[in-house]
C-alpha cells in the first residue's frame, strides 16, 4: 500500500518534489533523474521527453548517467509553464509527467549565441555578441590545479570564448596517459615498447568523463565565456584511436554527447579540428557526423567546422551556421578578408591565423603586434579573429604553453 501511495504522490507532485518547486531560469537547465534497472546495454536504451510550453514543442534525447540512472536535460526557451511527457520502451521510463516554470533569466544569462542577419552574432535576448575567442586545445584533461587556473585566466581576460578538444590530445609518446576516458575500456595490453594499447568499447561510455567535460563548460558559463567544443582532431595519431572510430561509433558518440550536452546555453559544435587531417574517417562521414550534431540538438547551437590551412570548406550549406577558418593570408593585408565573407554570406571567424609565441614554426611565432594586426584586419571588414599563443621554454615542456594545456597567459596580445 505505501508503495501506491508514493507513486501517486510522484504524479502529484510531479518527478522534484511539487510543481511549485520546479522553477528554472529561461535558458537555463533542467534535469529530470528517473532510476531504472535495465537487461542488456542500458546505453541501447531510448528514451525522448516532450516538453510543451509557450508557443513552442520540443523534443529532447535523454541519455543513461550510470548508477542505474537515466537522465533528461531541458533548456526552456520562452517564460511561462511547460509541461512534459516521457517516452521509452522501458515501462518505468515511459509516460512520466511533469511541470516545470520557466522564470526570468538572471544576471548574467543572456541565453546562447544564434547569427544575427547575415554576418554577425546575437544572444538569444537580444544582445549585440562580438567573438574575441582564444584557444586552449587540452586545458580540461590537464591534471591538478591548471584548469582552475584557466577559468581564472579567462575571467581576468576579455575573451568571451574558447575553442578546446573533447578528446585528449596526444602531444609526443612521452605525454602521460589521461586519467580517465570517454569509453569503456575492454582490454589493455601492451606494444613492442611497453606502452599500452587500448581495445574500446564504443558501445558503452563513461559517464564520468562526460561529467568532467560538462562541469568545465558550466565554469565558462559563468564567466560569460562561450565554449566552442571539437567533436574531432586528428591529434590522436593512432595512440588511443578516436581518430579512426567506425562510423557507427561515431554517430552513436554525437547522439549520446548531444543528449547531454544540448541543454548548456554556452555550447557551440565544432565537428572537427583541421578535419582533412583525419584521413582514416571517410569523407562522405562528415555529411553523416554534421547531420547527426544537428539533428539531434532541439536547440540550434552553432555549428561549424574547421579545416587545415587555406582549404576551405562547404560552408554555404545550411548545417553550417558560420565559418571556422584556418587562412592567415585573408588577415594579412587590408581588406582581403571581405573577400571571404562576401563568398559566403555567413558569419566569418578565422579561428587559426597562426599564434603568437616563441615556436621555430611558422605558426607559433608571432609577436603580440603581429597577431594584433591580423585581428584587427578581419575586424574592419567585419568578420572575426580568435586568438592564440604558445610559449614553450623547451620542446617537450607544455606547462607555459596556453594553446596546448592552458593555465597563465605569457604574451602580450591577450591584454
């Protein structure tokens, strides 16, 4: 008997204890927690949630958290109530209803960045979003205190958004093994140099992982700054091979991170990082991975992709909300980059210019002037520059190196 009373108390009350309580800010997230033990792959299980509010019906992937626990994320779009209704092939997760109200935004909660007209940015209340981003490819996976240390970085910055890897980044054979993954590990063994190869389980992920990655953006989100997060990098080479995943773990990771991750305002997708370099994913798979991002994001983040130097992509197809573009030439002198822009008609950010640093390369040693003047370049015809550095005091030695592992800027150009 005390069992029936507290289901219908839950129907009552709805799934967070009474609807009064159930107020979130607009744009901000809602999450539903509904326990279920399942047989087989509780990763395999599907399950939707529908929320009707003001005006507007969305439908929203919920995803398995671990802990016999599945979960379901919402961003409200509009004030007002919403109501909901769960749907799954699992009886317990089937047909849970609920309230929630959306309430006023607070301070600091613009909602997330949508294109304004033809070649700019907006927040989604209205707010004029100019992108000064920077760059730091690995801060989330570093160890210890570094990535407090980039948070802190950015607050007493001006950037208002960073480009970084989902995926760890194999810097050299010595670089220490990350501490935790994104999939289940089914085998470890060793190569001819004692170094561990790994066999995945694409199949199943790691929840934890997930977490870190979601916690991390949720600290730019309250700094203001947007997270412009790679799906994709061929800086793997092989070592840990999530640069060479079949396709059907490919789409099966997009759908289960988007499930996640959709809800979190500050969110921007970039299907690849010089995406060309990835030459063991077939091309034709980058129609497939873009679609599946998209289709799977109720929300219509920004979404873009980003390829190797001067090759340009198609970027005037409609999955593409603006330009991610690596090309120094178009910000070296005055006025070519409306040239780009006039070809796309489309936001244009050229995300990798080349960065100032210290580096024996062509791309990593630009003084602070130099970088400023390319930025400037694109600026005055309307389009957007990001930012970069990376000063090594010895090849093998990242710790100062703000474009790989974040922490303290060295330059001159971030002030």
């Amino acid at each position: 008997m005390k069992y029936c009373c507290s289901f219908l108390l839950l129907l009552l009350f709805g799934i967070s204890g009474g609807f009064a309580q159930n107020k979130v800010e607009c744009w901000g997230r809602y999450e539903i927690s509904l326990p279920a033990k399942v047989k087989g792959n509780p990763f395999d299980i599907e399950l939707t949630a529908t929320f009707s509010g003001p005006d507007t019906t969305l439908t929203v992937r919920g995803f398995y958290d671990g802990n016999d626990t599945f979960k379901i994320r919402f961003m409200p779009v509009n004030q007002g109530v919403w109501s909901y209704v769960t749907q799954s092939e699992i009886p317990v997760l089937n047909e849970v209803k609920g309230r929630i109200e959306c309430i006023a935004p607070g301070k600091g909660n613009h909602g997330p960045v949508k294109v304004d007209g033809t070649y700019n940015f907006k927040y989604a209340d209205g707010t004029r979003y100019y992108p000064v981003g920077t760059t730091s490819y690995d801060w989330m996976h570093v160890a210890g205190n570094q990535p407090d240390q980039t948070v802190k970085s950015l607050e007493l910055s001006k950037f208002n958004k960073i480009r970084m890897l989902f995926f760890v980044q194999n810097f050299d054979p010595d670089y220490p093994e990350p501490s935790m993954f994104p999939f289940e590990i089914k085998k470890i063994t060793k190569d001819e140099k004692g170094k561990p190869v790994y066999e995945w389980d694409f199949t199943r992920f790691n929840p934890a992982y997930f977490a870190h990655v979601e916690a991390c953006v949720d600290k730019l989100a309250g700094i203001g700054v947007e997270a412009d997060l790679i799906l994709f990098h061929p800086y793997d080479g092989g070592r840990w091979g999530f640069d060479r995943m079949p396709l059907e773990a490919g789409v099966r990771y997009l759908k289960y991170l988007t499930a996640r991750m959709s809800s979190f305002r500050n969110i921007w997708w970039s299907l690849a990082n010089e995406y060309d370099f990835l030459r063991e994913l077939k091309p034709e798979y980058w129609d497939t991975f873009t679609h599946t991002v998209v289709g799977n994001d109720p929300y219509s983040h920004l979404c873009s992709i980003h390829t190797y130097t001067a090759k340009y992509y198609k970027y005037w197809e409609p999955e593409y909300t603006h330009a991610s573009i690596q090309d120094q030439a178009p910000v070296e002198g005055f006025g070519r980059a409306a040239t780009v822009k006039n070809i796309y008609k489309k936001p244009i950010i050229f995300d990798e210019v080349c960065y100032e640093g210290n580096m024996d390369n062509r791309w990593g040693s630009l003084s602070g002037q130099e970088y400023l003047y390319r930025l400037w370049q694109g600026l005055i015809v309307g389009t957007y520059v990001t930012h970069g550095e990376c000063y090594m005091d010895d090849p093998k030695d990242y710790s100062r190196d703000f474009l790989a592992v974040g922490g303290t800027f060295q330059g001159e150009s971030w002030k």
